[in-house]
C-alpha cells in the first residue's frame, strides 16, 4: 500500500487510534471470529447457503480492487445468486488508515441496503485517486448513495460511527488477519494475505460444500 500511502490523505477528524491501524499482538490461541456471525456483519447471499465466505477487506487495497472488478462478479453470479454461497464483507484499515475509515463509514451511513454497493464503488474509484484529493471522490459517492454533503461530514466524525468501526476491526485481530483481502471458508483460511485466483476459491467453496465447518 506504499504507493497509495504517498496520493494524500483525507482529512476527516477520526481518532488517532483508529486511524493508526491495528495493534496485531495476539497472546495465546483465540477462536476463530470467522466461524461464527458477528455484530456489524454485512452478508449477501441466503442465510441458509451451505457454504458460508468471511472475506477481510480494505477499501484502499489496490488487491482488494482487483478481487471486487475480476473474481467476485463471477462468483456472486455462480454461487451467491443461486442460493450455495453467503458471503459476509469485514472490514480492516490498510494506508492511509483515515481513507479506509472514511470510506467503511461513509458505506455504513449510507446504509445496509447500499453498503456492499459503496464498498464496490470505493474500490472502483481508486484509479481516481491520483491527484491526492480524495474527499471530493468520496463525496460524489456519498451523494450519489443518498446522503447529502452535511450527513457525509456528520458522518465521518460521528464518534459513535467510529467506535463501532473500532469494535468491527476487532475481528481481523481475532482471526489473526494481518493483509487483505484474506479469506475463510466455512471458518477455514483459504491461503494467505493476497488474491487467490477464481480456482482457488471455487476449490475451497466445493470442498466445503461437502461438509466442511460452517
């Protein structure tokens, strides 16, 4: 994330702590967050599918771009739309930590029906992101999604709005998640931080389908 780190950071008044990341110093062995539903999950796909995908992302990966444009269509239209596949988003802040905060609050403000549809156009506008000013970005997506420019400020700097993020992010430290996207299938890590290709994950979704645990 180097080199997004160094286009400039959107100024949006979040926490310190929440802005510098993630403190990943885990003591002793911890259950896995992934096999079991979470507060703040947000889920596409039946909640009876058989298989059920955790995937950690952050809305300033550049990998995480590339997984939401070229393999995730393909999958949503294969096996979340038919019924076989829930697939549950979680969030981790990767740099600049402040544009992945604003953009998961801004999603979250926006809605549960419309998270998942701000997620993907954040992902999709990074390209955009070039010139180091962002925040207009962010608030032609914003505006776009329902909310007006005083609702998109008041979110940002919501503490509310933030501890609740603080509290989601909890859940990558739990899984031990230390680069996105990262994926779990039915509570189990498919590989390690990076892409895994459509093979890879429609690999790991028919071997939990044959009774892998959920």
């Amino acid at each position: 994330m180097n080199a997004l780190s160094r286009r400039g950071a959107l100024t949006v008044g979040l926490a310190a702590g929440l802005a510098g990341g993630l403190g990943l110093a885990l003591a002793g062995p911890q259950a896995l967050a992934a096999a079991e539903p979470a507060a703040g999950d947000i889920s596409v796909g039946s909640p009876k599918a058989p298989v059920h995908v955790v995937e950690y992302l952050s809305v300033t990966c550049p990998h995480c771009a590339h997984f939401n444009a070229d393999v995730f269509p393909t999958l949503k239209a294969k096996y979340i739309d038919t019924g076989q596949v829930r697939w549950t988003f979680r969030e981790m802040l990767t740099a600049p930590g402040n544009v992945a905060a604003a953009g998961f609050l801004m999603a979250r403000c926006a809605g549960p029906s419309k998270y998942v549809k701000v997620v993907d156009e954040v992902l999709r506008s990074q390209p955009r992101w070039q010139s180091g000013n962002i925040k207009p970005i962010f608030l032609e997506i914003a505006q776009a999604n329902g909310l007006t420019e005083a609702q998109f400020e008041a979110c940002l700097t919501d503490p509310k709005g933030q501890e609740a993020l603080q509290q989601r992010l909890m859940l990558a430290q739990k899984d031990e998640v230390t680069g996105t996207p990262t994926f779990f299938v039915n509570g189990k890590r498919v590989g390690g931080p990076g892409v895994p290709d459509l093979a890879d994950m429609e690999a790991a979704i028919a071997q939990a389908a044959k009774g892998g645990r959920r």
